[in-house]
C-alpha cells in the first residue's frame, strides 16, 4: 500500500520529495483509477499542468473518474489538486464548484481562518509563487492571495478532503503526515 499515489504519466520532483519525507509513492497514470491493480492509498495528488497537453496525456482520464475519485474522499482519502496550467479551468469532475483563472502573481498568502490545509505552505517564505486564482468556488477558502482572490480551498466530503491550490511550490511535510496519521487507506 502506498502512503501517496501521484496522478501522473512521466516521472516527477514530487517522487524525491516524498522519500525525503519518509512517505511510500506509486506513480500511475489517471487511466487506472478503479482498477483493482492501484493500491490502497491515503492521499491522491493531482500535480500542477494536469491539463496541459504539452506537459501530460493524463488530463482526460482524470476528467472521467470523477465519481471514483469522490468515492475515494467520501471513504476517507485526501486527494490534493494543484493547478491545470490553461487560461481557464472550470474543475467539473469535483463534487462542488471550482473555476480557475491562469495569471502568474507571486504574493503572500493569507490565511482565511484556520484549516489543516494551510500546512500544504507551511515553513514556505513569501513571496509564494501562484499561477493563478480561483474566480468562483463554493468550497472553503483556506487561503487568499495580496489581491484577495482565492488560491487554496478546501471541501470535506464524506470522511475526506478534497484541497485544491494555485500555489506553485512543493508542498510541505506537515500537510501528508497530518493526513496520513488521521486518514485510513482507502481503495481508488
């Protein structure tokens, strides 16, 4: 069983970042969600570009496996979403609305009340550097850019979360391991 699985079709810096960080990473490509050869996981993290041709094919996999990635969160899996890298997104594979402007704008994040997604920046200095902004969510919003226009949210469904950033930095230790210790593997 694997601590993490990314969601993504060529080798990534996330792989090295999370055997930095003691955690157990499969790479798959999106194409086999549901199947019974990915294990068991606690966390799926859809990396930033994951819409974006010239970077991955694993867009359209993602974008079908909607309903199998909310069953995955409502039986108690995070899965972590970073940006799509296209001028416009709108996220309709999640269960809650979500829409996504590209405009590179480093800033300082502001926290928006206290949430455990905000460790996802923890010990991060700003400028922070985002790739865009979320024009329109009715999920959470854990944190705001300079401008207050959202770039991170938070929607809990059923005994997981679903976290969603524009933030375009590695992710840091504290966010998995909190996850981790207070998630139970769940099958994709």
């Amino acid at each position: 069983m694997s601590d993490v699985i990314l969601l993504w079709d060529t080798p990534l810096l996330f792989e090295k970042l999370f055997l930095e960080y003691g955690l157990e990473c499969t790479r798959t490509h999106s194409g086999s969600l549901g199947t019974p050869y990915l294990p068991a996981c606690k966390i799926l993290v859809v990396p930033t570009g994951f819409a974006n041709r010239q970077y991955t094919k694993i867009g359209s996999g993602i974008e079908s496996s909607g309903t199998r990635l909310e069953r995955f969160v409502e039986k108690g899996g995070t899965l972590l979403v970073f940006s799509p890298l296209v001028p416009e997104y709108e996220y309709e594979w999640l269960p809650f609305t979500l829409k996504y402007v590209m405009e590179e704008n480093p800033c300082t994040p502001r926290p928006v009340g206290e949430h455990d997604a905000q460790k996802l920046v923890e010990g991060v200095h700003p400028p922070v550097g985002c790739d865009g902004y979320f024009a329109e969510t009715d999920a959470y919003v854990v944190l705001e850019d300079d401008k207050g226009r959202a770039i991170m949210v938070a929607k809990e469904i059923g005994k997981g979360l679903i976290v969603a950033t524009t933030v375009h930095e590695l992710p840091a230790e504290e966010f998995f391991k909190c996850r981790i210790c207070g998630a139970c593997k769940v099958k994709v």
